[in-house]
C-alpha cells in the first residue's frame, strides 16, 4: 500500500456525512491511513474538530 495512490471515502455511521479524502504524497495509502491511526483526522481539516474518541467508534 505504499506504492500506492488512491481517492477514498470514509463514513460516519452516525450522521451519515461522507469525507473524501486522497493519498499521493509519502508512503501513499499506507502513509495516510498510517497518520489516521495516529490522530484521528489524518490532517482531515473537516475531521479535526471531531474528538478522537468520537472518530473511533464512528468511523
């Protein structure tokens, strides 16, 4: 998944809203969902208000 690039969807399952959000810099794919593990919002500007703890039971 490194080698990777991609254009992803990811979903609220409680709200219902949708963010797309893409991976094309370092380590691609991996990297990114690598820095969503770590924080939550993977540098999401619309994810970072959520808390991390939301983000985790509802994505």
């Amino acid at each position: 998944m490194e080698n990777q690039k991609a254009v992803y969807l990811i979903v609220d399952t409680k709200t219902g809203k949708k963010y797309v959000g893409s991976a094309y810099g370092n380590d691609m794919l991996l990297g990114r969902w690598r820095n969503y593990i770590a924080n939550g919002h993977g540098g999401n500007k619309l994810l970072k208000p959520l808390d991390f703890e939301y983000i985790k039971e509802r994505f």
